[in-house]
C-alpha cells in the first residue's frame, strides 16, 4: 500500500513537472518550426510538424497551440498573413519577425547552455 | 453519414468552448482558427482513410485539438502571463509613486508639528518618529497581505 502510494505520488509529481517544462519548451519549438519556414506555415503545420519531428515527444493537444500562437503575435515574435484553404475558411500563415528571429537565437544560446550545465551536473 | 452531421458535430464543439472562453475579439480569432484547423485536419484524415466512419475520423480530430476545458485553461494561462508582465511595469510605478507620496506626506508633517507655536519637537526628531510608524505601519500591511494570500492558496488547494 505505501509502496503504491510511493509510485503515485511519484507519478504525479513527473507529470507536473513535464507540464511546467512543456510550455516553455512548446513556445521555443513553435518559433523553430516557424522559422524553418521563411514564406510561412500554418496551424496545422505547425501541429503535423511538432509531432513528425519529436515523434510526439511533447504530448501536445493540438488546440493548445493557437494560445501559443496568440501569444507570441502579441509579443510581436510572429507575423501573421492570411492565404486561402482549400478545406474552407482562409487560414493564416505565421512568420518569423526580426524580433522573434533575435529571441529564438537567444533562447537556443540559452537552451544549450542549460542542457550543457545539466549535462555535466550528471557526471 | 451527411456532412451536415460533420459540421454540426465542429459547430458543437466551436460552441462549447466559446461557451468557457471570454467573450472578447481574442475569441473570435483563436476560435476561427480552430475552425480552419479542425477542417483541414479533417480533409486530410479522410483523404487517408477513405473507408473509415465520417463520425469516428471527426472524433479522432476533435480529440487531438484536445477538450474545450483544456484549450480554454491554456489560454486563460497564455493571457496571465501576459497580464503578469504588463502588472509588474505597473506595479514598479505604482510603488515609486507611493514611496514618493509617502516621503512628501512626512516632510511635511513633520516640518508642520517642528514649526507649531511651543514645540517641544525639532524636525528632525518629528521627522524619524513619522518614518518610523509609516514603516511600522507598511511592514503590518505587507504582513496581513502574505498571510490573506496564503490563506487564498490553502484553501484553491
């Protein structure tokens, strides 16, 4: 029993973990997938991309992008220009702005460095 | 199965999380792009399954967006964040400016109580007797608003 209770509290404390970790995670992969794509991508897009290229590693609802999205247009990280779907209603398409561009290098400096620390935090 | 009965099961679910969002232009937007994400995601799961249930490829589409309680939580988190940040810029002024009030209100009285016919008090004195209440008082403050905010998150908890 106690053992049981060990392994749940310990499940649960991973996954909060991993739900804190993943938000700042998914904001820094949104803008890497956006700048790969310099005449833009949609939604989507980005939702397909994400789960080929981290084979789902970020457990990501697809919904739970567009208030990423939202938030990083109104940091004025992405731009935003509209282009006709043939599934129906016109969908937008995100851009890399020069300010965004700035923040994913700066990020990817400070991502390495703290991968690099923990890194050699576990030797 | 008609697409009326597609679009139907989308509009429900568009509702339904309308329903636990404000009711604001930033709405409008993320739920018209949850619309063309939704049918898009839809077209190309039908175009890959050809044979499958209408209804059950909807489903499975409506699933990866994820629940509208989810989605409305996320984006409730995505505006606190952005409301912490335009706070905290607020916050800082409001302070300079109380700290700045403050610091008048003090000089002030004690330069009145230092000047009043027969007073027994200099200024100076006045003025680190002042300071020390107002800080007396400000650290009390500062004290009770800790402990209501503890309070708050035992009992969210």
């Amino acid at each position: 029993m106690q053992g049981l209770n060990l392994l749940k509290r310990t499940t649960s404390f991973e996954e909060g973990w991993k739900v804190e970790i993943r938000r700042g995670l998914l904001q820094y992969a949104v803008l890497a997938i956006v700048k790969r794509h310099e005449t833009g991508i949609h939604g989507y897009g980005i939702a397909r991309e994400l789960d080929e290229r981290t084979d789902g590693l970020l457990e990501v609802k697809e919904g739970t992008l567009y208030p990423i999205l939202h938030r990083l247009k109104k940091e004025r990280l992405l731009n935003v220009h509209t282009e006709k779907s043939e599934a129906g209603p016109s969908r937008k398409m995100y851009v890399l702005t020069g300010e965004g561009d700035r923040v994913y290098g700066a990020l990817s400096i400070i991502l390495g460095s703290i991968f690099e620390k923990l890194e050699a935090l576990r030797k | 199965m008609s697409d009326e009965a597609i679009q139907r099961k989308i509009k429900d679910y568009l509702e339904k999380l309308r329903r636990k969002m404000p009711d604001t232009f930033e709405t409008d937007d993320l739920l018209e792009d949850l619309e063309a994400h939704i049918k898009e995601a839809y077209q190309n799961k039908s175009l890959m399954n050809p044979e499958d249930d209408k209804i059950m490829l909807i489903e499975q589409v409506l699933d990866d967006v994820g629940e509208p309680e989810f989605i409305a939580e996320e984006f409730d988190k995505a505006t606190i964040s952005e409301d912490e940040s335009e706070d905290k810029i607020n916050q800082i002024f409001r302070t300079t400016m109380r700290y700045l009030f403050t610091g008048i209100i003090i000089i002030a009285a004690a330069w009145f109580v230092a000047s009043l016919p027969d007073s027994i008090i200099d200024f100076w004195t006045a003025l680190i007797v002042l300071f020390v209440f107002v800080a007396a008082e400000s650290l009390l403050r500062n004290w009770e608003r800790g402990e209501s905010k503890r309070i708050e998150t035992e009992i969210k908890k």
